[in-house]
C-alpha cells in the first residue's frame, strides 16, 4: 500500500495517510514519513489509538488517501468498522488505497475459523471489496511469510514464537493462501461476465469439471484447452480421444491436439470404429468417464429427417450416467471470406438408413413398376430395366449389399411378371429380354457385393491405419517413458477396446499379474488369448478371450514385442536399483567403519589411558586426580555407550527392524526422562511442558531418544548464556513440542542433509558424535507416525518441532 502510494505521488497526485499500523517496524515508519498524515488519535478505557480522521480528510481533499487494515472495529464497536470511514470518503470522491486480510471477507469467516480456529474479530462485507476499482493480491508462500514472521518483519520478537505454532502454522497459512486464490478468481470471472455482457459476447467462459475430450483435430486448440480446465478444476485425468471412422480422414489440427493433450498433463488414445459414437460411447465406458466433452458447430448440429443422429443425440442416447459437454467450435470467419466446415468423413450404414432402403426397395419398386405398366406401349423391357437398375443402385447405396441383392431380385421379378411377354407369367418369349433380364439381375448383384466389399475395405483400412498409428505411438512411448509397461498395457486396451488385459508372470504353479488394466478380476491364460512375451514363456500377454479377430491378434503380436522390451527395461531398472542400493549400503559401511576406527576410538583411548594410569603404582596421585581420571572414564564410557546405541539404532532403522510399542504416554515425562541423557541439561534448558497436556500416542523408549538427540544437538550449538528451550503446547487434535535454540542454524539448502546418517555439519571439533543423532531422531518419529520440522528461530536459531497426536484422535479412528 505504501509502495503504491510512493509510485503515485511521484506522478504527481496528492497523497496523504490516513492511518497506518506500523507496529514499531522500522521499514513501514520510513516509508509512511513521506507523507503528510490525517490521523485522529481517539482515546477509549486510557487505550489510545489512531483512526480515520473523515471529516478532517474530506476537508483537506488530498487524491488519494491511505488507509490500513480496512477491517479494524473503531474503539471496538461491533457495528463500527473502518471500512465505512473508507465509504463516506470514497463518496466524497476521493479515492483510497486500502488492505484487508483474507480472513476479514465475510463470506469466509466461517471457513477461516474453522481452519484456525480463531474467528475473526472484524468483517468487511465482500461487495464492498468487490465494488474496488483494483483488487491486488499480495501473494506469498507459507514458507516465505514464516521467514518474515522468524525476523521479526511482523509482530515483535516475543510473540513470533507462538505465532508460529498457532495461527501461523505452514497448514494454516496454505488453507488461507487457497482461499484467497479462490476468491480473487471469482472476483475476475465477474468482471469478466461484467465484459461479455458490456460488449454482447455470447460464447460461453464458464469452466467446469472433468473429461474424456472427443478430438477430431478440426477445433484447434481451444476444445483441448477448454477440456484441460474443466479436468483441472476436480484434479481429474485428462484423456483424449480420436476415433478412426471409415475414411480415416482427419482435420489438419489433429496432431497439435495430441501433443496439446500430453503437455497439459493428459494422455492420448485412438480407436477405430465402424460407428464414431458406438466407438465414442464404448471408449467412455471401458474408461470410466464421468465427463465428456465434444466439439460441435453449427454445420455438426443440422439435422433432418433423413440423415443420421448427430454425435451429440448419439451419446446422449447410448452414455446415461456420463455428464457431456457440448463445446462450441465456430470459429468467426475473415471479413469477405465464406467459412466452409472440413469434409464430414464418410460414415456407416445406420438403421435408419437401412430402413430408408428396405422402404425404397418394398415401396418404391411396385409403385415404378405399376407407373410403368401404364407407359407400357411407350417403352420398351429395356428402358424399364434401366429404370429399376437405377433404383437397386440407391437401395444399394442406401442399405448395403442384402437391401441391393433384395431389390436386385425383386425387380427383376416385378419386371418379369408385369413387363415382360407373355405378361403375368414368368416365362420369357423374346430372346432378348432374356438377355437384358439376365444382365440386368448379373449387373444389380455386383453392384451391391462391390458397394459392400468398399465399405468393408474401407473399414478395414481406417482399423488399421488406427493400429499403425497405435504402434508408432507405443514406440515412442517405449523410449520417453520411465515405466513404460503400464502405459503401453493401456493404449493397448484402448486401441482394441478390452475389457481388461494383464501382464502375468509364472511363479511355481501359478501366474500372478505384473500389470494390469481394465476389470479387477484375475486373467489367467486359460481365460484370455495369451501371446508369451519371454523366450521360456514364464510371461505372457492375456486379454479378453475372444475379443479380437484373427487380424487383430496379428497386431498384437506386434504390441507383444513392444512390451517384451518394455520388460526388459524393467528388469534393467530393477537391476539399476539394486546397484544403488548396494553403493549406498557400501557407503554407509565405509562410514561406520570410519565412526569406528576414528569416533569409538577416542573414548576408548580416554579410557585406557585414565586406566593405566591408575594401574601405575610407581606414580602417586592425590585425591583429586584420581577422582578425575575417574571421571574421565565416567565420561568416557558414557559417550561410548550413547555411540553404540547410535549406531545399533541406525542399524535397526537402515534394516526396517524398529518395532513399535505405541501406548499413551505423558508428555513431560517423557521429556524429564530425555533430559537425563543430556549432560548438563539442568543448567543449559529451559522446560515448560505442562503437565496438564493430554496424553500422546507413542513409544515412549522410541520418542525419549529422538527428543534426547534433538536436545543434545541444541545444547552443542548454543551459546553458553543462551539457555535451549523446551516448550509444548496442544494444536488442534495434536501436540507440538518444540527443541528453541540460540545457536547458528542451519541454512535452508542444508535442512535436508543435516538428518542424513554420519553427516557432522560444520562441527568445529571430534567431540560431537559421529553425525548420527539427527539422523536416528527423523527416523524413530517418522516411524510412530508423527513429524519432525524445522524453522529459524526468531533473533537467530534453529527450532526444531515434534507434531504428535494426542491420545483422543488415534482412539477416535481406531
């Protein structure tokens, strides 16, 4: 606010202050000394504070007025908020910068206190926010604004600590980041309403869920777009869709619309299909889609009595629990030019259109032949012939070849009986009518087999041209895919239209799945088509039994060979993996071995030295030495032992052996009995850990030596005057325990590496251990479920935070 108010007095408008809370923070006070301030100081119960002085403002008439915290409740009053000072100067024409906290909207003081569990004190009703000229969103990550809050940015030192475990928690300060996203986003769809509506766009920009996206590639990439966002807005799978029909002809966009699919996120699929919407609706329904989105322009949506049902009545006929949007394609074509829709692919034969010829075969053949036999002595058999042959053409073409051979055969007898000397007999007098008749039938017949033999080709070309396709895209998905297996496995389930398909592998007598799609019940190869993928045939390919054609099992067997590298990439990833394993267990025992031949080796040298010495019995020693080379032994041996259990608890968490004995226990005994394991914790802590906390499930051997490790770390790092603080306090239905030191910290970029095993970090001597605290501390709370953080102390520090829940919720969902 200050900053903008800054940039506009360099223009030149008049600016003043109207109030600002700058809390003692130096920055904010430098930069709202450079203005003139109207400020009324109002004074309630001997409590002063500075409020908007309207009278005065309006009086003085500056261009803009700075005004903070829009929300504040003048002198408490309830029904006095600042933002209505900020009206009455507004309607006095003189505009304001103000702020205002997301948890100050109105609409979203519930939800605010429900996730913080602090209602806010003041509201500012949200058409007054959304009336603004401007609306900005000061946007900052969790991470960023508790930094700040740690340096003291904000509040004052002695209250950023419990700030930070309450209000201001990461989980907090996310929930509230999301609301406000969510709120200035509704704030730009109205606008953006606003304009449509100001400039009479009609177009839809409303954006809803999730998708399965028919792509035809004639749309660009807008149906693509729109799609990804109605997925984005439910965290929903983007699939595309493009279905192979007879022609196989494809909009020039297509290509684009796939690598658009896959950049957003989504994956891409192609079928062939006889039928667009039987193909369509059967993709939906193997996928399970609960959306679908389709492209349709004007041209698409015409329809007459006589052509096919449209995409869209299609769907919405065969998908009755599947929502389907209908996405708007109609691009505005250039001034002067005519838009002409792409060539609409060449479909099959529908009922309705075989309706339409069985109609034209049983109706409109007598009705030609009773015309005919009135324009008897006008025409001759052959004219008649020519004219039924064009007839049989269009039931052909109509219907398909048994419509063609029907008609062919019908009027060739209609012909015959009422046409054809002698009449109403079906003997032939004239040697040719016999020959025109046999023509005629040779003629009609071929037609509707050659009619029929096209379709059936064209058929089988656009199958495989959408196999071809299939192929040539599970190869590239072959080499750009981590694990390509379950990827290849599902274009194949696509391609093909399986109900299920598996990868099983042979182990003893049995097969088990190592990849699956489709249905959850377990294929065997005695329940599918199974094509072995390995040379001894313990893996083999299964689908669906008697799902595909001899053809199609001819293409598969292509897809065979793509998954047989596939697992063999598999295998070599696996044997990758192990290989990192095993560097990873060498470097470990490199480790230990060095904790052990240079850490466990300076106690045991203290302690062989303070022996032997004592042993001397030419040497004599006072009192007092020999209670030191005692102590030194003493000492000794304790760092001793506390480096074994080190290292055996490493050991326990490297193999996966920790066993967990979670019980409710008290807190502050567990962390009276930490601190005994901390040498002079006594003099260098600070505990308060009521004993009025609730019970917490854990273990409690496991969470004393995570909370003794974080302790002893604290204690090393700080300073001598700077005792550690151990606090606890109860956040919603858990418990945080926070380790507050005063020491150097770490920076952020080290956090992760700082719990590694034998990492000393900066250790300015030997003396510190051999790296493993941290380490054995992460791993004993991670394994009981609960969570260790790290955030900067405010003032310089480290403060390390244990999240345990509290008896109540575990109970609860037991």
């Amino acid at each position: 606010m200050l900053d903008e108010g800054l940039r506009r007095h360099a223009r030149g408008a008049d600016v003043v202050i109207g109030v600002v809370d700058h809390q003692d923070r130096a920055p904010i006070e430098c930069r709202a000394a450079k203005f003139e301030s109207v400020t009324a100081h109002l004074d309630s119960g001997g409590v002063g504070s500075d409020e908007v002085a309207v009278d005065a403002i309006i009086a003085r008439r500056p261009s803009v007025v700075l005004v903070d915290d829009m929300a504040h409740l003048v002198n408490g009053d309830n029904e006095h908020g600042r933002w209505r000072d900020i009206e009455r100067i507004r309607d006095a024409g003189i505009d304001v910068i103000t702020t205002v906290n997301v948890e100050s909207l109105q609409s979203l003081g519930d939800v605010v206190s429900s996730i913080t569990g602090v209602h806010p004190v003041g509201s500012v009703p949200d058409s007054v926010v959304r009336d603004a000229d401007q609306i900005e969103l000061v946007d900052m990550s969790p991470e960023a604004l508790r930094r700040r809050l740690a340096h003291g940015n904000v509040y004052p030192p002695e209250h950023v600590d419990a700030l930070l475990a309450n209000y201001f928690r990461p989980e907090n300060l996310a929930a509230l980041r999301q609301l406000a996203l969510l709120w200035v986003a509704d704030d730009v769809e109205d606008r953006l309403q606003d304009y449509t509506a100001d400039r009479g766009i009609t177009e839809a920009w409303e954006v809803r869920e999730r998708v399965v996206v028919a792509l035809t590639g004639t749309a660009g990439d807008a149906l693509v777009r729109r799609a990804s966002r109605i997925a984005g807005r439910s965290s929903a799978q983007l699939i595309g869709v493009h279905v192979v029909s007879e022609s196989g002809a494809a909009g020039p966009d297509l290509e684009m619309q796939r690598r658009l699919v896959v950049e957003l996120g989504g994956t891409y699929r192609e079928v062939a299909g006889d039928d667009v919407a039987q193909a369509l609706a059967r993709f939906a329904q193997v996928e399970h889609a609960t959306q679908l989105v389709l492209g349709a322009g004007r041209a698409s949506t015409r329809r007459s009595w006589l052509a096919r049902p449209t995409i869209v009545a299609s769907m919405l006929q065969r998908l009755g629990n599947v929502d389907i949007h209908v996405i708007s394609t109609e691009a505005p074509s250039p001034r002067g030019r005519s838009h002409r829709p792409p060539r609409r692919p060449s479909q099959p034969i529908t009922a309705k259109l075989r309706f339409l010829a069985w109609t034209v075969c049983l109706a409109g053949l007598p009705v030609l032949t009773f015309v005919l036999t009135r324009l008897r002595t006008h025409i001759s058999v052959g004219t008649a012939l020519l004219l039924d042959l064009t007839v049989v053409i269009a039931v052909a073409a109509l219907g398909g070849m048994l419509p063609g051979l029907a008609a062919s055969v019908f009027a060739f007898g209609l012909t015959n009986w009422f046409l054809t000397p002698p009449l109403h007999t079906l003997t032939v007098r004239d040697a040719e009518n016999v020959v025109e008749l046999a023509v005629f039938i040779t003629v009609t017949m071929v037609v509707s087999l050659l009619v029929d033999r096209a379709a059936r080709r064209s058929r089988e070309a656009a199958r495989a041209r959408a196999e071809a396709g299939a192929l040539a895209r599970s190869a590239a998905t072959l080499v750009g895919s981590h694990d390509p297996l379950p990827e290849l496995l599902e274009q194949l389930r696509a391609t093909f239209s399986l109900e299920a398909a598996s990868v099983l592998e042979r182990q003893g007598t049995g097969w088990w799945p190592t990849v699956t799609v489709g249905h959850d019940e377990l294929l065997t190869p005695e329940a599918g088509d199974a094509i072995d993928l390995s040379a001894d045939g313990s893996v083999r390919l299964v689908v669906s039994a008697g799902a595909l054609s001899p053809d199609q099992l001819e293409v598969l067997r292509a897809f065979a060979d793509q998954l047989s590298l596939a697992l063999q990439a598999r295998v070599l990833r696996a044997d990758s993996a192990k290989a990192d394993v095993l560097a990873e267990t060498n470097a470990l025992r490199a480790a230990l071995l060095q904790a052990v031949s240079h850490d466990l080796r300076t106690p045991l040298a203290s302690i062989k030295a303070s022996a032997t010495g004592l042993l001397q019995t030419g040497i004599t020693f006072t009192d007092q030495d020999r209670v030191d080379l005692l102590v030194n032994i003493d000492v000794a041996a304790d760092r001793l032992d506390r480096m074994v259990r080190n290292l055996l608890d490493m050991s326990r968490l490297q193999s996966g052996a920790v066993v967990l004995s979670t019980a409710p226990v008290a807190l502050e005994d567990v962390v009276a009995a930490a601190l005994t394991d901390v040498p002079h914790a006594d003099r260098r802590t600070i505990v308060s850990v009521p004993d009025s906390l609730p019970l917490v499930m854990a273990d409690a051997a496991l969470l004393e030596r995570a909370l003794a490790n974080v302790i002893s770390n604290a204690v090393a790092w700080s300073p001598p005057d700077a005792p550690v603080r151990i606090e606890a306090g109860l956040i919603g239905r858990s418990i945080d325990v926070r380790v507050i030191d005063r020491g150097p910290g770490v920076p952020l970029a080290l956090r992760d590496a700082m719990f590694l095993p034998f990492q000393r970090l900066g250790d300015r001597s030997n003396d510190t251990g051999a790296g493993l605290g941290l380490a054995i501390a992460k791993g004993f709370i991670e394994a009981m479920g609960a969570r260790l953080d790290v955030d900067d102390t405010p003032g310089g520090g480290l403060t390390m935070s244990f999240r345990l829940p509290v008896e109540a919720e575990l109970a609860g969902i037991t």
